[in-house]
C-alpha cells in the first residue's frame, strides 16, 4: 500500500506547501502589531505581527523599501505591512516576507514627528542663534493654554508666590483637538498684537499638562510652530511632562519640562534677589571701609617718615586737612550705602504691597466676569443673568447677575 503512494521528502512538501501557499494568497496587506523585533547584522529585520488572538511570524529583508524608517520600527508599533505568505524551507517555518511597512496611528503620528522635525531644523528654526533670552524680571508675561485645564492654575499660584508684582495675561485656546492647531496660532497673533497695541508683554509662556501622543499632536503643527519662530515676545514651550517633547519644544526660545517650571523659570524668586541685594551691599560697605582704612595707615606712615622735615605748625594743618577730608569720605560712602539700602528696602515693599493678596485679607474683593482674567471695574461690563466670580481672601464665590446699575 506504501509503495503505491508518493513518498516526499521533506523538502519537496516545504517546497510544495510553499507553492500552494503564495499562489492561494499571493501579495496582501497584514495588519498587527511589532514584537520580538531583532535586528540582525546584516541589516534583515525579524519581527513578530500579533493582534489580540494569534501570532504571525514576518522577516523584511535589508533593501526592501519601507515607508517606516527602520530606526522608527520598534516593539509596540501597530502598523501596515504589505508582502506575501511564504514557508522558509531550510526550517518549514510559515512567515510573512513583508517589503512595505507603514506606521498606523501612534505610528503615523511618530513618523509625522520625525519628518517635519527634520525638516524645520534643516531650515534653522532650532537653531540656538534664533533664541531670544528671557527677561530677569518680567512686568507681563503672557499665558496660552486652556482656561479651564490645570496648567493656568499652576502658573498662576506660581507666579503668585514668587514674583507678586507681575500681571498675568491669558490668551485662551484649546490644546488638543482638530481645532486646536489654529486656536493655539490665533492665540499666539493675539498675544502679539496685544503686546504691541495695549501693554507690552515680556514672556509668553505656550503649555498644557501631559497626554498621549494623540493629546499633543496640536503642538507639532508646522504652522504653529513657524508662529513661534516668527513671535517677537519670548516663548517659554512647557508641553506635556519631562518625558515628552514636541515642536514647539524645539523651536520655542526655550524649554520647560512642565507649566511650573516654567513659571518657576519666568519670574525670579523676590526671597532671593533680596538676599542677593543685601549681601552684595554688606561687601561693598567692608570693601571700602577696608580701603579706606588702608589709605588712612599709609598717610600717617607716610607723615611720620617726613615729620622732621616739617615745622610743627605744618604738620598739624596738615594733619587736620587729612581728617577731615578721611571723614568726610567716610560719611559719603555712609550716606550713599544708606541710600542703597534704603531703595532694596523700597523695592522689597513694593513687591510686598503689590501682592494682590493684601486687599483681600483687609476685607475687600475682586470680581471677575466668568472666564475674564481681569477684575471688573464697569457695572455695565456685564448683563444680567452673566456668570461672576468673586475671590476673597479665603476662597471664591460664583454668582449671577440679577441686576445692573452703573450709576
């Protein structure tokens, strides 16, 4: 019975299932996700496309085209590949032999990252020359992002706490999102356009909180990002957390990990240029009592050395004329350290005084139109029936307007 039927080797049935194999599927597209991804060294690509119920293996050979570049290929990445069905005969293993791989979601996005980052940095937008510095000490600084989202909040209090004195002014948009790209740029030509025709804003600082890849896709916009470039007011990009970087991180003048920490970055801290200001004031005074005490031993030395060669009266005119023209430098280097120190003094209680804190405690209170970063000083800036705010010094109340009355 055996001898009446063919007898394959093993190689003629991993060829014959190879043949049958590519000619019932032939070339097609898989759709799966990249794991066990080796790279080998002659440059093929060994990789695993799985979804939720079954594995596939799949090798792309060194030379194959692809549309995703091999450094973006990487475990975990959901993609297209295009190729056919095949057995490798040596080891009877089926594999998929893929000649085209196209990134899907995530993937897309990445790629879309890495080309148009490419790109804008081979036309010098991130170069460090193109960089404007940050002001020390800001009077205005700008804020684009979400006025509901947590970020403003925490720039805000920020702000707030270590540089009192600066006037924050919000630009809203929304921060992810289609419409998100063209918000952001209509933002950044609102502040500008604010900067130049009303009160000129020092730093503009462009963020939101983290997310996905999806959620910060606003921030790699080209526009956008040329936007930035082209921005005469200093843009401190703070998109995302530390792990996450965008376009605009690249472009901006410069980069905050978080929202803080760029308001930490924006405003000096007031604790600390005062100390800075009365330590530089305490070794200056010491420098030049210093000095002048050194002046003062090397006159007498030198007085005394000649003493025998001047008659007394002389001697003791000059010796007046020395004391007096030693005390009247000492009291000038008094006085005009005593006016130093009285200006670091003036300076600490305006920052002191301009803490918009300080009205609150006394009973008064600030009251806003719902979503307006300025308090209301106008009856008739309102409506009836218009959302309010009103911030006290311990909390914040929401109303609405029943009636209105300017007079």
């Amino acid at each position: 019975m055996i001898e009446a039927q063919h007898v394959y080797t093993v190689s003629e049935l991993n060829r014959s299932a190879r043949d049958l194999l590519e000619a019932r599927f032939g070339e097609l597209w898989v759709k799966g996700e990249i794991s066990d991804l080796k790279r080998a060294a002659s440059g093929h690509l060994y990789f695993t496309l799985k979804d939720e119920d079954g594995e596939l293996s799949a090798v792309r050979f060194r030379g194959r085209s692809a549309l995703l570049a091999d450094a973006a290929i990487e475990s975990g990445t959901v993609v297209l590949a295009f190729g056919k069905l095949t057995i490798y005969e040596p080891r009877g293993r089926y594999q998929f032999v893929a000649t085209l791989i196209q990134p899907v979601s995530a993937g897309a996005l990445r790629l879309a990252f890495e080309r148009l980052k490419e790109k804008l940095q081979k036309e010098g937008l991130f170069a460090p020359e193109h960089k404007l510095p940050i002001p020390a000490f800001p009077e205005r600084i700008g804020v684009i992002t979400s006025p509901s989202g947590a970020a403003i909040r925490d720039v805000v209090s920020i702000l707030e706490r270590r540089w009192p004195s600066v006037a924050v002014f919000l630009f809203p948009s929304s921060v992810q999102g289609d419409a998100a790209p063209a918000e952001l740029r209509d933002a950044v030509d609102r502040a500008v356009r604010f900067s130049r025709d009303a009160a000129p804003i020092d730093t503009l600082i462009l963020g939101r909180g983290g997310g996905s890849a999806e959620d910060l896709a606003a921030f790699n916009d080209e526009s956008l990002a040329r936007a930035i470039f082209d921005c005469p007011i200093p843009v401190v990009s703070a998109v995302g957390h530390e792990v996450d970087f965008s376009i605009a991180d690249f472009v901006a003048d410069l980069r905050a990990p978080t929202p803080s920490a760029a308001a930490e970055l924006a405003v000096p801290n007031r604790a600390e240029v005062a100390a800075r200001l009365e330590a530089a004031a305490s070794r200056t005074t010491r420098a030049v009592g210093s000095a002048l005490r050194e002046r003062r031993s090397s006159l007498r030395s030198l007085l005394r050395g000649y003493l025998f060669r001047l008659p007394q009266r002389r001697l003791e005119t000059l010796a007046q004329r020395l004391d007096l023209l030693l005390g009247a430098a000492v009291r000038g280097v008094t006085s005009l350290w005593t006016v130093r120190r009285r200006a670091a003094s003036h300076v600490e209680e305006v920052l002191r005084l301009s803490n918009p804190e300080l009205p609150l405690r006394r009973g008064y209170s600030l009251t806003f139109a719902a979503g307006s970063p300025r308090p209301l000083r106008d009856a008739s800036s309102v409506s009836e029936g218009d959302g309010i705010e009103t911030r006290l010094a311990a909390g914040r109340l929401t109303s609405r307007v029943e009636e209105v009355n300017p007079e």
